[in-house]
C-alpha cells in the first residue's frame, strides 16, 4: 500500500512538442548519447529540470543540462 501511495504523488512529464524542438536541436550536435537519454535530456532543459544521475558521462556533454549525482558522498 506505501508504494501506491508514493506512486500516486509522483508528477509524470509530458515528452511534448518543445521538448521534440530541443531533442532534434541537440541530435543535429551529433552529441553522444543514447536516444532515450537524450530525450530525458531535452525534457528536463525545457521545463527547467535538474537530472539526478550516476550517468554523468554520458549526460555532462549535454550542453544546458543540470545535473545532480546523489550517489556521491557529501564532502568529497
């Protein structure tokens, strides 16, 4: 029951037209990444999103794309 309840507050977004703007701007880029991650990318651009990863790799070449790696270690 605590994972419906903490499913049901979760906000899905939309992969809409200004996002598919910015995903074939950055395609053109020829920037290497995944399809999938980059549309993950371009949404979060346009709605203003910070993307949490441990994929900072492939994500950190995304220009305008702000990430957050909750993974490491406060203080190192």
């Amino acid at each position: 029951m605590e994972t419906v309840l903490f499913f049901s507050t979760i906000t899905t977004i939309p992969f809409d037209i200004s996002c598919e703007r910015k995903f074939q701007e950055l395609r053109k880029q020829k920037i290497r990444i995944g399809s999938q991650d980059l549309r993950i990318a371009s949404t979060a651009i346009v709605n203003k999103l910070i993307v949490v990863t441990r994929n900072q790799r492939d994500f950190q070449h995304v220009p305008g794309l702000k990430l957050e790696d909750w993974s490491l270690e406060v203080g190192h």
